[in-house]
C-alpha cells in the first residue's frame, strides 16, 4: 500500500524524506509528494509528483526546501487515479493542515458531503483529503484535540502523518488497522510506515499500537489511545541494521533476496532445533498443554503466504496427523468458519499487515480459538494481536515478489510440524533425528540450485518468447507449482498456471499445443512415475516441457524435455530446494522481457486494504 514518513528534529528534512521514501517505494509507487515546512518564513512547499519518488528526488534536488519538519508519502492508488492532484499530503481549505494517509476511509464520501455542504472546498479525488478539513472543522488552538476528534468520525484504515503550519514544532502519528512506527534519534524523531525506513538514523523504535497515536514535540513522543487515555509506550531495540536493506551489489532486490535463500533457512532454524530434533520457539505464546487440547488447525493467509499455508498443511498432517484446512484470509473471514477453542488458527503472512490475514486472525480470536501467526515483521499487527508469534528472521524483504520470506515460512512451518508432532508422540526418535539432518542440509543444497543459476537463467532466455506458462507438481511439489505460476505472472505479466499434475487431465490439458510450454516439478517422490505418464500426455500434445528434475535421477532421461537438476533431498523438505529454482526462473524470465521485477504494475509489497 502506500509509504509514509514524518521527520522533526535538527537536521534539514527534505533529503531524510526522500531517501526514506525511497526505502518505502516498495509499498507503492504510483505518485510522491512531501510537504516541509519552513520556520524562517512560516510557509509549507508541498512538491508532489505523477510518477515515482525518482521523479520527485529530481524536482526536489533542484530546488530542496529549507525546514526541519515534513511528511512525505509514496503512493498506491485506491481512491482516484495516480495524478498530481491526487498525489499526497492533501490539505484543508487554509492550506495550513498537512496530511499523509495509508488506507481506506470507509465512510469518506458522507464525510466529503456534509463537509462541503457546510463550505469545505475539495480539490482531490481522495478519502484522505476529508482528513484535513474535518481537523480544521475541530481545531480550536490545540492540534492534539483537532485531530482526535477528526480520527474519532472516521471508518476504515489508517496510518497517518499529520502537522500544522500553526504549530510547527509538533508532528502527529496516528494509526487504525495500518502500521505506524516511530523511530527515536538524537533530537530527532520519525513517524514512518516500517522500519526500514528509519533504520539508517536509530535502531531505537517505539511501536504504536493498534487505535494509538503519538504527539512527538521537540522533548520526545507521547503515546495515547485515539480516545485519549495514555499509553506506556512499547521501545524495542532492532536487531539488523541498513546493509540488509540495500541490493549489496545485486541488480535487483529480487535477485539479492533469493539469493539469501540459504541464510533464510539458517536464520529460521537458528536456536530453535536441536540435534535430536527438540523444537523451541522464543515467543511462541502457547503451553504444551494447551497445544494438546487443540483438535483442528485453520491457516489463513493471501497469495504466496497462502501457498506457503498450502504446504503447511502437507507438513502438519503428515507430522502431527492433526487435519489442518487452509482457507484464503479473504474469504475465511466472511463465510461463518466453524472454528472454536479447541481450533488453532495460524496466520500466515510475512508482512504480518495483510488487511484480510489480519482481520481473519480477529474473527477467530472473537470466536475464541488460538492464534498463532508465523510473520517476519516484528511488532507487525499481526504479532500484536496473536496469542503467540513465530518470526521468520529473514530480515528485510524489499522485492515486492516474496522470495526469501516464503522459504523462511516452509521452514517455520516444518519446525512448527515437528514441535506439534513432539507433543503428540507422533514422530519416531529415528524419522525425527532424521528430519532434523536433512533440515539442517537444506542451506548447503539451496546453494548448490544458486550456484548453477547461469542454467536457468538460459532456460528463461529460450523460453521468454511465450505468452502462456503452465506448472504442474503433485503431493508435496503442488503448492510449489502454485507458488511457481503466480511468480512468474506477477513479475513478467505473463499469463501462467499452477496445478496438480493429475488435474491437467481434467480440463486444462485444452490448453495445451506446441507454443504453451509446462513446467514440471518431476523430483524424486512416490509419486514420480504419476508424474511421468502427465509429462507423456503434455508432449503428445507438442508442449515444450521444462522439466525440475533430481541430480542423479534417470526416470525422465528418455523423455524429450528440457531440464534442470536439484541436490538430491527427500521428497518431504524438497518444496525449499525447488522452489528456489522456479523463483530463478521467473526472475530471469521478467528481466529478459525488461520488467521492473522489484516494483512490478498494480502491486504493493503489504496490502492493508481489503
Ligand atoms: C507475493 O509475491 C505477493 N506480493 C503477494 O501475493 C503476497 O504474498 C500477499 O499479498 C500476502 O502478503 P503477506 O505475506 O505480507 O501477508
């Protein structure tokens, strides 16, 4: 969604808001603006543009506006299209009230009727622009009072930076159902959307809470409800540091970001498996016991997250023999789910601010069962609102295509498998030293896929022509092939197909004719000879096929395919090792055809609307 940062301190704010900006492009890209204010002459400049923060940093380079306070925001559309106008901060009708917004506000049209109906004059398409208007309507002399009576009127979702050119020496952060950060320098302060976007001035970071907002003047932030009353504020220390949100020499962050695929392994495993398999997690919220009690687990989650579930649901089952149902967060949420205190429900979700996943976890928490959620973002809303947080430890993901963050879900959920499988006395002390080896193997095999990456990446070359993909796994490798189509088409724009291999059959195979290649995961499994006579039954239909295939392996030797061979691993942990060679695929695919694969059209990194 959209990128927002505030900045009041010592230092001139304009270039602080255009570098953070550029750190919060991934959320959206659409239009920028900023607004400084000045004290030397007591006037704002609001510069805003049509295009990316790119084109703003140039337009603000040759001319920077002096001052120590400003907001800027980075858009992704919602409410009228990307156009200067639309572009934010929006103001009120005195131009003195800056406002930057994530978010949706619902009941926003009521709001901009009866405004104008008592002489507000609206210049935008926006929800965001009643914002300014409603606190010029309740400001009285005290900003604070203005603007929480304004965010009491409104529905919907937001994460807001707000300042006055009446009282310049206050910068207000507010935040409903959007996430909100405050970063704590040195006489300095920053209201910003995530962490990355302050972490090369403090590690030092107060999280604000859900319905909170924070007043920060020239001593420091003060925390309260929207209601009013104070809250003790939440600081936490963070832990990685700039170089991990840069490229680090890397063309792109994709690329940067499936090459720390191993590390993502690492990280998740670090401290949490010993050698005989025992599972800890730091935060994990939830007693033995109670997770004896649990009869049923629901995942919920959105796009590659889902698929991530998908698989969780393969790991789980067969661990723990617990039945596991993954739904879409979007559509669990409006359906009545039969879920209740002995149901666990896992949140799955890198960002952790996902509008659907977050309000899914809600519903079920009203309807009394557990959550856990499985999230990378640290004080995200989902890991405040959970009874308990696995955190992915990938650091920062800046590619707008999870990459890195979807092994590191696999891998949490494969702990999150044993741990439940442990309780249950599921799992034999052999399979379990077994699977926790072959865990620990994975970053090393993970590698050896990069290392050949030149391969794939001559695969995409001969390939990249085509229009229509289609991907085909079976057990395990299924959601793999999900996740696999859905990367391509969100970074190539081309149109591409997941399915189990035994389902072509069923309809899709139509499809099919020599320009329609099928990409097939046909590592070793059970089930490899299913997969075999599926691949026979694509080139009898002149496909081209691009085979995943076992080093090793000779079952599809005879078989007219293109190939890429994988490290040898079992079946059940070769989702992490497979993937990584689709997410290669789709990556050189879309750089061939020239498409930005770090910000591709129509997406955001964290979709905080529903
Ligand atoms: C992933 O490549 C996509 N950008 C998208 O499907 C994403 O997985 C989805 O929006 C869910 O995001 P989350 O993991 O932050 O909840």
């Amino acid at each position: 969604m959209c990128g927002i940062i505030g900045y009041l301190g010592e230092r001139s704010a304009a270039p602080i808001i255009m570098a953070s900006l550029k750190r919060l492009e991934y959320r959206g890209y659409d239009s920028a603006g900023v607004a400084i204010f000045n004290e030397a002459d007591g006037q704002t400049s609001v510069v805003k543009s049509a295009a990316k923060v790119d084109t703003l940093v140039e337009r603000l380079t040759e001319e920077m506006p002096e001052g120590r306070l400003g907001i800027g925001h980075t858009r992704w559309a919602t409410h009228g299209r990307p156009t200067v106008i639309n572009a934010h901060p929006h103001t009120d009708c005195h131009k003195q009230i800056m406002v930057i917004h994530n978010g949706i506000i619902e009941n926003f049209a009521e709001l901009r009727k009866d405004l104008q109906a008592r002489g507000h004059v609206f210049i935008s398409e926006t929800d965001t622009e009643v914002v300014p208007h409603l606190i010029e309507e309740n400001d009285q002399g005290d900003l604070v009072a203005a603007v929480r009576a304004a965010l009491t009127k409104l529905r919907g979702a937001y994460a807001m930076a707000i300042f006055s050119q009446k009282d310049p020496d206050l910068l207000i952060g507010a935040r409903l159902n959007a996430p909100l950060v405050v970063g704590i320098g040195d006489k300095e302060w920053f209201v910003a959307s995530d962490i990355t976007a302050v972490i090369p001035y403090t590690k030092k970071v107060l999280l604000l809470g859900e319905g909170e907002m924070v007043s920060i003047t020239r001593l420091g932030p003060e925390v309260s409800t929207i209601g009013g009353a104070s809250v003790k504020p939440k600081i936490i220390e963070v832990k990685w540091d700039i170089s991990q949100a840069q490229k680090g020499g890397y063309p792109h962050f994709m690329a940067k970001e499936i090459n720390e695929a191993p590390e993502a392994v690492s990280n998740a495993l670090r401290g949490r498996l010993t050698d005989e398999g025992e599972v800890t997690f730091e935060e994990f919220g939830l007693t033995d016991r109670q997770l004896l009690k649990i009869s049923n687990i629901k995942m919920v989650a959105a796009g590659t997250s889902y698929y991530a579930a998908l698989l969780g649901k393969y790991i789980v089952e067969d661990l723990a023999r617990i039945p596991v149902e993954v739904e879409p967060a979007s559509e669990f949420r409006y359906r009545q789910p039969i879920i209740d205190q002995d149901t666990l429900v896992i949140g799955v979700s890198q960002s952790g601010e996902t509008a659907d996943t977050l309000a899914a976890i809600r519903e079920a928490r009203e309807r009394k069962s557990k959550v856990v959620s499985i999230t990378n973002v640290v004080g995200s809303s989902m890991a405040l609102e959970s009874d308990g947080v696995i955190y992915l430890h990938a650091g920062p993901e800046i590619g707008v295509a999870s990459t890195k963050t979807f092994i590191a879900h696999l891998t949490c959920l494969y702990l999150l498998g044993i741990r439940l499988a442990a309780i249950r006395h599921r799992l034999a002390p052999e399979r379990l030293r077994e699977l926790t080896a072959e865990l620990k193997t994975l970053p090393e095999a993970v590698q050896s896929v990069l290392d050949r990456a030149e391969q794939i990446q001559a695969l995409a070359k001969k390939y990249s022509g085509h229009r229509n993909f289609m991907y085909i796994g079976r057990g395990i490798n299924y959601p793999i092939a999900l996740e696999g189509a859905l990367k391509l088409k969100e970074i190539s724009y081309l149109h591409a197909e997941g399915y189990a291999a035994g389902e072509l059959k069923h309809g899709p195979i139509a499809l099919l004719d020599g320009g329609f290649p099928v990409f097939a995961v046909a590592t070793q499994a059970a089930t490899l000879e299913k997969m075999v006579s599926n691949i026979q039954e694509v080139i009898a239909r002149d496909a081209p096929v691009i085979a995943l295939v076992t080093a090793g392996d000779h079952t599809l030797d005879e078989i007219e395919a293109d190939r890429f061979e994988v490290p040898e691993v079992s079946e059940f942990v070769s989702p992490i090792v497979n993937v990584v060679a689709l997410q290669l695929f789709a990556y050189f695919v879309a750089t061939e055809r020239g498409c930005n694969v770090d910000q591709p059209r129509n997406l955001a990194k964290s979709v905080t609307v529903e």
